[in-house]
C-alpha cells in the first residue's frame, strides 16, 4: 500500500488557497515523491516532483522571497 506522510500545510492568506504537501513512499521501494495539492475554493491541482525539482523549485522560491520586504 502507497504511504502518504503529510508535511506541511499553508494557507495563503491573500486568496485563501490552501498548499498541502505530503510524502509519496510506495510499498515496491524506489524513490519518494512529494505531492503538492493546492485548493482554491471547489477546485484541486495535483502533482507529484521527484527530489531534484523539489530543491530547484524551493530555491527559486527562496530567491524570490530574499528579494521581497520583509513585514
């Protein structure tokens, strides 16, 4: 059976979309996915990221945030 470890869950607070990010370990082994949900009102998108565009998306997401004000 497929397991599914929940990691975090955001609430945007301009919009309200609601970010929920989980661990994917399947039972035959093999390399974890994270699955990211978003939900915006009635409406869903789902995708699975393998490791590498886990850690090339989240450090876009840093860069973009170090060059915000902070507050």
């Amino acid at each position: 059976m497929t397991r599914l470890s929940s990691l975090a869950h955001i609430k945007v607070p301009l919009g309200g979309q609601e970010i929920d990010l989980r661990q994917i370990d399947f039972d035959g082994g093999g390399m974890s996915l994270l699955r990211t949900r978003i939900r915006e009102g009635s409406r869903f998108t789902v995708f699975d990221i393998d490791p590498a565009t886990a850690e090339a998306w989240g450090q876009a997401l840093i860069a973009w945030a170090s060059t915000q004000p902070k507050g």
